[in-house]
C-alpha cells in the first residue's frame, strides 16, 4: 500500500498561499500579487517559525487555517538595544540608501548581518537589526496549494530547489 504523500510531514516540499496580519494590520509582503503571498518550504527543515509548521503538520492541498502566533512565539519583542548608528563611510554605497531598505552588512568575523535602513543624515546612517515583524502578534490565513515528496537533494541541502535549481529560502 502506497504511502499518502498529500499530507504536510517531515521532507515534504509545501506551497501554500497567505495572507499576513502584524497586530490586526494587513502586512504587505514583496512578493505578493493582490492581498495573498506565496510561500515554498522544505517541512521539518525549520525553514518557517515553528509553530506554523505545527499548524501545517497534517494538512493537505486546498486545506485552509488560520494560525495565530504571540509575540514570543513570532519573532519575539522588539529590541531597542538592536539599533545602532554607522558613519556614512564605513557603508558601501550609502549615497543609494533610503529609510526601508534591506541591506547585508559583514562584521570583522565575516558574518552577513540584515538590517533595515532607519534613517539616514548627512553624517550617519541609523541601521535596525530586528526583523520587522518583531514586537508584533502574527495571523495567517492559509491555502495549502502543494504538497510532494522532497528530493534526496532537497533533503540533503535543506532547502526547496525550483525548476531551474533555483533555491527557494523564505521564512515567512
């Protein structure tokens, strides 16, 4: 007797469609066409925060769920010790950056840090190191549009590949 593939277990590649609410608000996500985003991940991987997997575990394609996530089982509570000022010239391409952006800084270790562009002034640039919905109580409203076995190559580099080998790497 075949396995059931359809459900969301361990080593199943999983599409679903979302919608994403931060305290209440519609929260726009880059990718999404209308109000609903689109989201692939490798389940087990520890891809996506864990209690949405949990709420994923189980389901199959067109199953539909809301998960509702604290602060603390989101992305935690907001740090204001995690925003920190840098002089324009130890940026890269500062002239180019605008209050919003995402950029990647390396430290003297060689680690690449994100951060989002607070502000910037003509001396210093004000960087933020939370990730934006930290601080904020998460709602998602769920479609579950794919299901399948991952491959021994998903599996072994614990990530999604696309079509082209493309990686797919979204923490949603």
């Amino acid at each position: 007797m075949a396995a059931n593939t359809s459900k969301i277990a361990d080593n199943m590649v999983v599409t679903f469609e979302y919608k994403l609410f931060a305290d209440g608000e519609l929260f726009p996500e880059a990718d999404q066409e209308g109000d609903t985003a689109q989201a692939y991940y490798l389940h087990g991987a520890g891809m996506i925060l864990p209690g949405l997997e949990e709420a994923l575990t189980g389901k199959s394609v067109g199953d539909e769920l809301t998960v509702d996530l604290s602060v603390e089982d989101a992305y935690g509570e907001y740090d204001d010790e995690a925003i920190e000022s840098l002089d324009r010239a130890d940026i890269p391409d500062a002239d180019q950056l605008e209050a919003g952006m995402e950029i990647e800084l390396e430290d003297d270790e060689g680690f690449v840090e994100r951060a989002f562009v607070k502000e910037v002034t003509p001396d210093v640039i004000i960087l933020d190191f939370n990730e934006p919905l930290a601080g904020k109580a998460l709602r998602y409203e769920i479609t579950v549009t794919s299901v399948r076995p991952a491959t021994e190559e998903e599996i072994a580099h614990g990530h999604v590949h696309g079509d082209d080998d493309e990686e797919y790497e979204k923490k949603v």
